[in-house]
C-alpha cells in the first residue's frame, strides 16, 4: 500500500499513470532526499523540477542573495525578492510549488569542515556551483562517501552533464583532473550566458535525479554530455575511470578534502 | 603521463596514440567533435586546439576515445584518422 493521500495522488497522477513509475515509483521520490548545491541558474531549474516531482525531502545550499542579473536565468526568484536571502526566497518558491516536500535550508557555503555532515543526509546531490574550488571539493567528497552525484556547468551557449556514482564510475576529476589556472576560464558574470542554457542543463539534471531514484532508464554515468546551444546539439562522450585520478584511482594522492584557496579571478564579483 | 603509445624517434619525442600514420606534407584527416576534418598545422594537441580558436587553459582533450592530461598537450602527437573530442570546463551554474 501507497502512502500516498488522495491529493497527492491527484498532483502526481501524470508520474503515476507512467508504467515506469506507478505508484510504487511515486512512493520511492517521496521516501527519498536530495541535496542541491547552489540556488542560481541550475539550481533554479533542478529544484523546480524536484520539487514538483514530489521528491520527499530537498535540502538547498546557498549563501548569496538575490541581485537584479540574477533574474534572466534563476528562475526560482522573482523581482520582488531582489535582496533577499536566495535560500529563503527559493525555499518560499518550493513551499508554494508543493507543500508536500520537507525543505532543508542551509544559508552557508560548502567547506571542507561541514561538507561530509551534509551530504551524509542525501540520497543523491546536484551540482549548481558557481566556482572550481567548490566543484572539487564536492566531487572528491562525494567519491570518498560514495555518493551520487550529478555534475553540471554552464558558459555562453553551453553546457555540460554528467552523473557520478561515487567511487564507481569515472569521476569529474578523471576527466578534468585538475581546476583550470585562475582566471583562465571565464565565469558567466564575465562572458555572459544565455539563460534557457541554465534550464535545459538544470532540467537534465533533475531529470538525472528522477530517473536514478525510481530506478528508470540509463543514468548518464560514464558519460559527459555536452550541449551546446548555438548549433542546438548534443555531443556525448565516453569517459572511463582513470587508474591515475588522483581521488578515484588504484592509487590516489588525495585522500583528505583539499579545498583550492587560490583567489580565482573567474569568480563572478558580488555586486 | 597517463597514455600509453608508441613514442616517434625524430624531433621533439612526440606520443602517439592513434594507429594512423604521418603523412609527410599533407593535412591530417581527423574527426575533431565528430566532424572530419583535414588539418595541416603542427601535429601535436596544444596546434590543434590553437588553430580551432581553442584555448587550451579551458579545455581538455579526448583522442581515440582516452583522455589527455593537460599538461601533456604539447607531448602529443595526431596520427591521421585520429577522433578528438573537446571537453571543456564550465564552472558557472549559481553565478
């Protein structure tokens, strides 16, 4: 028996009616948690998705606040929250998508010291960071705690996915060993980024998420699909562990969290 | 270095990785992102990407289906028929 109620299955009735999901499927995205990492372009995107899936319990990471550029992109906010905490303004944004998900707010940044705390508490997390440090340091903790996690990054017109399962499957580090020299890659504040490329990345990785939980389909492990929006294409590639990652290999040199301290010039100014 | 291949034994000790050989004086057929392409610059990955409009800083490289390490870019060498894929670092998402 489905503990779902009346109302709820009226809501999900589009997911239910899927043979692939059913009401047992529907049962499992509410028994499960997920854990997305910033409140900005992808995170808006994947949250929306999430949460009006009925994923039962959703934490969100987030320590900025709501600026007017936010706005071409992150869709989660509306004007009248320019100002705002984000972590507040998106969990109000959930609470009126779906009262039925327990949300989980943490105004702070991802560190070394309460990364593991965190992550601890969910089934599966999303990657919506804005900087190299942060991404690595997620992508090394979720290797050493065998987490699942879905990776995504946006420029210009472009995107990348790819999901992880944690010490099984390649991870970012097997494909980009190493973060880009600071101030070598732009950042979106710096080149700029056209925000429906935000949604199709953080819809996918929603959709990453959905289909690991219920158990549907091929999750994109051992892949990286890159979208690149002006030619309107995707370009998938295969990615194979690396026995010399330095995190998921036979023998790795990183063992402890490293947190990238360099002053990157690539990060977006606070303004 | 991360790959495996046979190292040439003339000039600079370039890896090679694909089975295709040199051709003296003639462009390089490859399939760069899945399109063919005849190349005609030096043969080693940091040309490449060069005469693509790539920096090399932001992307990293796949050739014949192995993953390059970046600072092995300029110790690689491109065989005819080699496929090369970019895989670019994007770190924007929350900014």
């Amino acid at each position: 028996m489905f503990n779902l109620s009346e109302e709820e299955i009226e809501r999900y009735s589009r997911h239910i009616i899927l043979p692939e999901v059913g009401g047992s499927g529907q049962q499992k995205l509410k028994e499960s948690s997920v854990l997305v990492i910033g409140a900005g372009g992808l995170g808006s995107p994947a949250l929306l998705y999430l949460t009006a899936a009925g994923v039962g319990r959703i934490g969100v990471i987030e320590d900025d606040v709501v600026d007017l550029t936010n706005l071409q992109r992150q869709v989660l906010h509306a004007t009248p929250d320019v100002g705002k905490a984000k972590a507040a303004s998106a969990s109000e944004t959930m609470q009126r998508i779906n009262p039925h998900v327990e949300i989980d707010v943490y105004q702070q940044r991802l560190t070394k010291e309460n990364i593991f705390d965190i992550l601890d508490k969910y089934d599966v997390i999303v990657d919506g960071v804005d900087n190299f440090p942060t991404r690595y340091l997620l992508n090394d903790a979720c290797v050493m705690k065998k987490k699942t996690l879905i990776e995504g990054g946006i420029l210009r017109f472009m995107g990348l996915i790819m999901s992880i399962r944690g010490g099984e499957t390649a991870c970012y580090r097997c494909v980009f060993e190493e973060p880009p020299p600071p101030g070598t890659v732009p950042s979106c504040a710096e080149a700029g980024v056209l925000g429906a490329v935000a949604g199709v990345v953080g819809t996918l990785q929603a959709t990453e998420v959905l289909k690991i939980l219920t158990g549907i389909g091929k999750p994109l492990y051992n892949r990286l699909l890159q979208f690149d929006a002006e030619e309107l294409r995707f370009h998938e590639v295969k990615a194979k562990r690396n026995p010399d990652c330095p995190v998921c290999g036979k023998k790795p040199s990183i063992t402890e969290l490293v947190e990238y301290t360099y002053a990157c010039k690539t990060q977006a100014p606070k303004t | 270095m991360a790959a495996g291949g046979k190292i040439s034994g003339k000039g600079p000790e370039l890896l090679k990785l694909g089975s295709g050989q040199a051709r003296p004086g003639l462009p390089l057929n490859l399939i760069v992102q899945g399109k063919k392409q005849a190349y005609s610059g030096p043969p080693d990955v940091r040309s490449l990407l060069e005469a693509q409009g790539e920096n090399s800083a932001y992307v990293n490289i796949r050739i014949n289906g192995q993953i390059m390490v970046r600072r092995d870019f300029e110790n690689i060498s491109l065989c005819e028929g080699d496929r090369v894929d970019f895989l670019y670092f994007m770190g924007g998402g929350n900014v």
